[in-house]
C-alpha cells in the first residue's frame, strides 16, 4: 500500500501556492480588500440594510478571484479535460481543499460561502452526470461561462433530515408539472436564476423513490423568496421559499422522474468528503497556531509549552487528526476506484468526525491563545462560529451516525440506489 501523496497532487499544490502568492494574496490586500478577513470588521461582509445578504462588494471580490482561478486553469480542476478542466480525482480535490484550509482564512478559500480558487462545481458536475442531451447543450457553456446555475433545494420547514417526508408535491399538468410547497436553507437562492426543487410526484411518504428534481427558473410565476435566514455566522444567502402553483415543462425534470433524491445522494457523498477534508484543514490549522503559541507565550516565566495541560490535549487532536486524514484519503481514494456509492459510510464517518473535531480544535485553540483567542483579533472565534453549522447541515451527526450503523446491521445496502448510474 503506497500512502504518499500521488506525485501529481503534491505537485499541483505548489503551482496553486505560487498562484495564490502571485494573484490571489495581492488581492486580498488591494484597496481596502483585507476588511473583508479582518475578523473585527467581519460585518464588511454583511449588508445589514438588504436583510443581511451577502455585501455586493464582497460577492465582486469573489467573482474576481474565480475569474483569475479560471484563466489559470484552477477553478475546473475536477471537471473533464474536455470542458477546461483537470479531470481532477477525489483524492485530489480532499487534498486540496484540507491543504487551503490549513493554510488559516483567505481569499483563496473562505468555507463560509463554499468559494474556492479550485471549485467544488457541484451543479455543473451534475449536469455532466445527469443531464439529459439537451440539458447538456443548453446549461453547460452557460454554467462554464458563470451565466447560469441553480441552488439546491432539498430540506423542508417541517422536514429537515429526513427527505424521503417531503410535502412539496409535482402534479402532471398537460407536457408539464405544477409544484407546490415550501422550501427552507435554500442557499445561494439570493443570486440563482434556477432552483433545483425536489418534489414528490409518485409514491408514499418516506419512499426514496417518487421524488423528482425539477430545474425551476426563479422568475417563475409563484416562486417566492419569503426570507432570509439569519445564522450564527453572516451574512445569510439560505432563503425559505415557496411554491404556489409553479408551472414548469417537462425539460425542467432533471435526472429522470422519481429519481431526484437518488441523484442527489452522488452530490451528497463528493460534497461530504471535500467538507469533511476542510474541516480537517481547519483543525489542522488551529492546532499549528496554539502550538506555535504556547511556544511563545511565557506567562509566570516560562512557555505555555512547557505545561502537561498544554501538551496533552493538542496531543490528542493532532493524533485524531493524523487517524482522520488517513481515513479521508482511503475514502476519497476508494470513491476514485470503485465509486461514490461504495464508501456511503465511510464518507459518513469522516463528515461527522471531522466536523467535530474542527469545532474542538478551535476551542481549544482559543483556550490556549487566553483572551486574546476568544477575541475577534484571532480567527478561531470565527472558525468555530463557520464550522458548527457543519455539525448540522452535511447531515445531522446523529443521522451520519445512524447511516453508519444502518450499513454495519445489513439495513442499508453500500451501491449505487435504483435506478442512478455511476458516472464514468
């Protein structure tokens, strides 16, 4: 068994470093950029007057920064070579993204907001996977282009872990369907032009077959923003948003009819492993810096270093933290090899450990840093804050924990579900 990392990545990494030294970071600190990850000004980000989105200033920075990514080659890299990018593995992406988040908050990377100069492209590799023909032709130059995507909307008010009790219903409607219901933490629905609305057109509650994703133009008649929900780190861009008659045709139907929920769960497993990898990052970063600090520190004359209840307990991170990277890149490894429905459980063991571990990697960072840690003039406070919600929204840990057992009693089956097809 070979546990380098492959020759390739490690490579890449440090092409991505000199771009972040060379454009990202010169960025960052143009203008009066640096207020945006100045943790006492954090509220540059929020434009309190607008409901607490995102500040427009903020989100052009961003954009500017995807656009340097993409003209260097960077922001595609797990997408087909065909369509500009790397054909980047999962292994790949779970390096990169614990690498950028080690690396402390920045511009090339800031987890509030899931921006990367190496994106996830969530939609857009589900469009490759899933798209019909036509869905390819019309969507991908658009979404390649940053002219088109969609915001996923999946949990409900009344129904937040579990999916399969979905009250939003699809009803026939001549060549289309009418949608009606509500949706709830419907991120990024401030800027969508389309919302990918999982409904229920057949079938019974709780059936994982019958549900159906339908690609919804936010401009539809009936579709409304209700609004913004405000979260212990802001600014918000999660809306509740309802649905009252929507009409839409049958190119809408993405994935195939009563196979939406289906195709989802090949989201969930590749978006866990690279939120699971972050989380990693995050922690690894917390630990370096307390490190680094009880070195420094000399209260009563000698180092924080030097004291057993310093040592111990980063002693016992940085070692769930070697065990857990491991399990990341067996697992990211495996979904390359052998696909993203094979390693359900373990995906579920490294979301739900890593998430916990961040969180109590930065807590006991700002323990260790004292005052100075709890305050806004270190970031832990604001990891912590960004990285609780992980805890819930990637999957209550208690539902990872439940997915885990539901696989080692013989409840859950580890394969691809019905009628989902493992892309090539």
């Amino acid at each position: 068994m070979d546990f380098d990392i492959p020759k390739d990545v490690q490579d890449y990494l440090g092409v991505l470093d000199d771009f972040i030294r060379d454009e990202i970071k010169p960025l960052e600190q143009q203008d009066d950029n640096i207020r945006f990850f100045d943790h006492r000004r954090e509220d540059a980000r929020t434009d309190w007057e607008r409901g607490g989105l995102p500040n427009e200033d903020w989100e052009a920075l961003l954009g500017e920064a995807r656009r340097r990514a993409d003209a260097a080659g960077h922001y595609r890299y797990p997408i087909p070579r065909e369509y500009g990018g790397q054909n980047g593995t999962n292994l790949g992406m779970a390096i990169i993204r614990e690498h950028f988040a080690a690396m402390g908050l920045g511009l090339h990377n800031d987890l509030q907001n899931e921006h990367s100069i190496v994106a996830n492209n969530v939609g857009l590799l589900l469009m490759l996977a899933y798209g019909t023909p036509e869905q390819k032709q019309d969507w991908i130059p658009l979404m390649l282009e940053g002219k088109r995507g969609f915001a996923f909307a999946i949990t409900e008010p009344n129904h937040g872990s579990d999916a399969t009790y979905m009250e939003t219903k699809g009803v026939r409607d001549g060549d289309g369907w009418r949608l009606n219901g509500e949706k709830t933490w419907n991120t990024g629905i401030h800027k969508a032009t389309y919302d990918m609305i999982l409904a229920r057109t057949s079938g019974n509650p709780g059936d994982g077959e019958g549900i159906t994703a339908f690609l919804t133009p936010t401009s539809a008649d009936g579709f409304k923003v209700e609004e913004m929900l405000w979260t212990f780190n802001m600014p918000t861009d999660h809306g509740r948003v309802s649905l009252t008659d929507v009409y839409v045709d049958s190119s809408a139907v993405f994935g195939g009819e009563g196979r939406g929920l289906q195709v989802v769960q090949h989201f969930f497993n590749e978006n866990r492993i690279r939120q699971a990898a972050s989380s990693l990052g995050a922690a690894q970063f917390c630990i370096n810096e307390s490190v680094a600090y009880a070195k420094e520190r000399k209260p009563f004359g000698k180092a924080l270093a030097t004291n057993q209840g310093i040592q111990f307990p980063l002693a016992e991170l940085q070692t769930r933290c070697e065990m857990l990277r491991a399990l990341i890149h067996k697992t990211a490894w495996m979904m390359d090899t052998y696909g993203n429905f094979t390693v359900s459980d373990k995906v579920s063991m490294c979301n739900y450990q890593a998430n916990r571990l961040c969180c109590e990697a930065a807590d006991q960072a700002m323990q260790v840093h004292g005052g100075l840690g709890y305050s806004r003039h270190k970031p832990f406070e604001h990891i912590y804050r960004h990285h609780r919600r992980y805890r819930i929204t990637e999957g209550a840990e208690e539902i990872q924990i439940r997915r885990i057992a539901g696989y080692m009693f013989g409840f859950m089956k580890q394969n691809a579900p019905k009628g989902v097809r493992e892309p090539s």
